[in-house]
C-alpha cells in the first residue's frame, strides 16, 4: 500500500518537475535574481568579478545550460547556510523552491531572452518611483520683511474687520518654516476686497482659504504677485471667470478650489499655465464635463473634481420617455443632441449635513453619498426617520426607492456628506452604524 503511494508521488512529481519542464525565466528567475543578486553583480558592483544580470555575461560564466550540477551559480546557491561561499552572503537563503526553480531552470537550458537586462530590485523600485512622482513646484522661502511682519500683524488683529468679528488665522504653515497659511473662511462674509490688500505684502503665503467671503477680482488682485501660493480656496464666492485671470500668473498653484463659484469652462483658460496644478474643485461652478476633460489634456497631472456624478442613472430617464415614440429612435444616433439632454437632467447635489457623521469634521462638498427615492414624499419618510429605513438601502446611486421599491426619480434625493473619501467608505461598509450621526 505504502509502495503504491510512494510510486504514484513520484509520479506526479516527475509529471510536474521532469527535465524536460521549461522554466519561464522572466516569470520565475529574474525575479529572484533581481532582488538577490544584481546588486552585487551588476552594473554597479561586479563582487567576485561577476556579472549577473545578462544573458551573455552569465552563461558565459557561471551557468553551464542543461548541466546544474557543473554551474558555480547553482553550486553557490545550494550550499548549507552557514557555508561561507553561499550566495546570497547576506540575509536569509534563497527558499527551497527558488533553489529548486534555479535548477530546473539551469537543467531545462537556461533560457534568457538575449536583449533581457537585468536590473536589481532597489534600482527598479527608485526609477518606477522617480517616473510616477509628480512635479513639485521650486518654493523659495523669502526673507521675512518688515513689510511682511506688519502685514500679518494687521491682519491678525483683525483691523477693519470691528471688534464683532474675529480676526482671520494667519499663522506659519508648520514649525521650522517661514511659509504662510491665511483663513478668512471663518471671517466669511465680513471679508471684502479691501481686507485683502495686506497680503500683497506676505511674500511667503503659500496657502490661502477665502471661501464665504465677499472677494471680487479687485480682492484677488491683492495676490497676483503671490508666487509662493500653492493652495487655494475661493469656494462659495461670486469669483467669475473675468475675476480668475487676476491669478494667472500663480504657476506654483496646486490645488484650487471653485466650488460654487461663477467659473465656466472659459475661466479655465487662466489655469493653462499652472503646470503642477493637481485638483480643482469644481463641484457646482458652471464648469462642465468638457471644460474639466480639456483643461485635464492640457494639464494631465490635473484631476478636476465635478463631484458626484448620477451618470448612472440619468440615460435610464431618458430611455424611459422615448420609447413611446418609435420616430424618436434615428436620434440615437445623433450623439450630440443626446448628450446635451443628459447635462440638463443633471441634479445639483447639497449635503443635508454640515458635518461629517463618521468624524464629525465639516463635510467636503465633494465627498456624498447619495440615495434615490422615487417621489418626494419616500424622500420625506426617509428624512424624518433615516434610521428606520436605512437598511433597505443598497449602497449610493441605488435605482429602486428603498422605501417603496419603485423606480426612482433622480430629483428626488437624500445626500449625505463627509469630510473625506475614508469616512465615506467607512459609511458605505456600515451605513446603519453612522446614520444617527447625520443632522442637519
Ligand atoms: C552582498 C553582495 C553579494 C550578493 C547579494 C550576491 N553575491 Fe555572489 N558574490 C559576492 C562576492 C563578494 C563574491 C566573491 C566571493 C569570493 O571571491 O570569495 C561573489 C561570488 C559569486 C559567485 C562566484 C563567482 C565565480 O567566479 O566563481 C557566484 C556564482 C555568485 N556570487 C552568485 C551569486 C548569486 C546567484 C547571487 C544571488 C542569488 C549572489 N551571488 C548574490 C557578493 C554577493
């Protein structure tokens, strides 16, 4: 019995490991050389006088084709672990089945496709890391002026602003650094252009969040000369597009924040020249989908943020009204006027909560989840007790209503917000666990 065993493992193991077996280098030994053995026989270091990682270098050497037994690299490799000619000579050894693979490798006729090069692990990781790292803008901190302190002194008392209100916050971005960040959000309303006129003077501002206040182009004429600023926030303000060509010239710009403002796609040429701008927020501008898509080929490291999209669910709306005309069907293959049908049954999306109710932080305008009711009195149930219905909903941009199970209309929708795309997810797994925490 035991016999039989035995005869039928060898079997199977010789089925699998035969000599005839080929081993695909790139797949099972480049790997192991790459993170093992290039750095000391490479390009850099040729420890030993030898390198490893060509086809010509090493089977001129080191590795006899179809003979394992007569290769130094096998032998090398395959020696006990406190033997001192092992290699690897650092760390752990290889694993048995990289010593085994290695073999059947070297005895299979060592393929290596010939214009393959190897290139150590480290080395690797370095360029795919330089090659993906996105372009930093030079910041050269300034000397901190006179003009600089009194300007941030000023603004800090909160001059012009009255005793009722506070003061914006104006404070070093970090320790150890002279670069400015500046809030007037909380001042919000009470800030106008005139407010502004100091930070012409501070040379080293380099973020600046003037959402809620009453800016104009005069105000943001305060800041074109502001080369140091990389993020800024002009959300909920009348900013148009006449207005954003004050800051043309802020090509350090990397985040910009137009959420609720006048900006269309034409204001968007003023940002062609900020080459490491990253995100623009977008969410209820006049900005379109094309204006983002062509500002994103000009700019590509750009991702200009529309908000969340019902894209899902709109073509489904229209589906449902043609189909009663059968004259409606050549439409279909016009493209154009359809897509115009979709941008106007697009629905503006506002969070009912100002506050997260994952961290209870201020929710981004941004970060919704939004559930589809089919009539607006489900909409009203759901307000009035979201706990006791928010089982039967299946995850955002849900197409049957939760509480009646019909279709939904688009315009009829719960939307709740977060502060950030973790509090979001973290909703979206246990949606009945944070629900008590959404208020208005
Ligand atoms: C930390 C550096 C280092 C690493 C990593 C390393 N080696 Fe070596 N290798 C050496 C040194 C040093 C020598 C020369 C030893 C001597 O001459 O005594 C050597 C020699 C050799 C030799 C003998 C060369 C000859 O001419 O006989 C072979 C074969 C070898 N290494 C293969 C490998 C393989 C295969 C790997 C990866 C699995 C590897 N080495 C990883 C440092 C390294």
């Amino acid at each position: 019995m035991r016999k039989t065993i035995t005869f039928i493992i060898s079997v199977v193991i010789l089925g699998f490991n035969g000599r005839a077996e080929k081993v695909d280098f790139a797949k099972s030994i480049q790997g192991v050389f790459e993170a093992r053995c290039i750095d000391c026989h490479g390009p850099k270091k040729q420890k030993g006088d030898l390198r490893l990682d060509s086809q010509e270098a090493a089977l001129a050497e080191v590795v006899k084709p179809g003979k394992s037994g007569e290769s130094e690299l096998y032998k090398h490799i395959s020696l006990p672990a406190d033997h001192e000619d092992i290699m690897p000579p650092k760390g752990d050894p290889l694993t048995k089945g990289q010593i085994a693979a290695i073999k059947q490798w070297i005895d299979a006729g060592a393929n290596w496709p010939k214009e393959l090069v190897l290139i150590s692990a480290k080395d690797r990781a370095a360029a795919e890391a330089d090659a993906n790292k996105l372009p930093e803008p030079e910041i050269k901190e300034a000397p901190v002026s006179d003009a600089e302190k009194a300007a941030i002194a000023s603004l800090t008392s909160g001059e012009g602003l009255g005793e009722k209100f506070s003061a914006p916050l104006v404070m070093a971005l970090a320790q150890n650094t002279k670069l400015i960040y500046a809030n007037f959000r909380l001042v919000g309303k009470n800030v106008n252009d005139g407010h502004l006129a100091p930070l012409a003077e501070i040379q080293n501002l380099s973020e600046l969040d003037l959402a809620n206040t009453q800016i104009t182009a005069v105000g943001l004429g305060h800041i074109k000369g502001s080369k140091n600023l990389t993020k800024l926030s002009l959300a909920n303000t009348s900013i148009d597009d006449a207005a954003l060509k004050q800051i043309e010239g802020l090509t350090n710009l990397m985040s910009l924040n137009l959420y609720n403002t006048k900006v269309t796609d034409a204001g968007l040429t003023s940002l062609r020249n900020m080459k490491f701008l990253r995100k623009v927020y977008a969410w209820q501008s006049g900005i379109t989908e094309k204006g983002a898509a062509e500002l994103e080929k000009a700019l590509p490291n750009v991702e200009v943020n529309l908000g969340f999209k019902l894209a899902k669910v709109e073509p489904k709306k229209e589906e449902k009204k043609e189909p009663k005309k059968e004259t409606s069907k050549p439409k279909k293959e016009e493209p154009k006027p359809e897509k115009k049908e979709e941008k106007k049954a697009e629905v503006k999306q506002v969070a009912f909560n100002k506050k997260c109710p994952v961290s209870s932080k201020d929710v981004d305008p941004a970060k919704l989840f939004a559930i589809n009711f089919c009539c607006g009195n489900c909409l009203a149930d759901f307000t009035k007790a979201p706990a006791k219905h928010i089982a039967n909903v299946k995850g955002p941009d849900n197409e049957k209503c939760p509480i009646s199970g019909k279709d939904i209309d688009a315009s009829k929708q719960f939307v709740i917000g977060f502060c950030c795309g973790n509090c979001l997810a973290d909703f979206t797994k246990a949606p009945a666990k944070h629900i008590a925490k959404v208020k208005k």
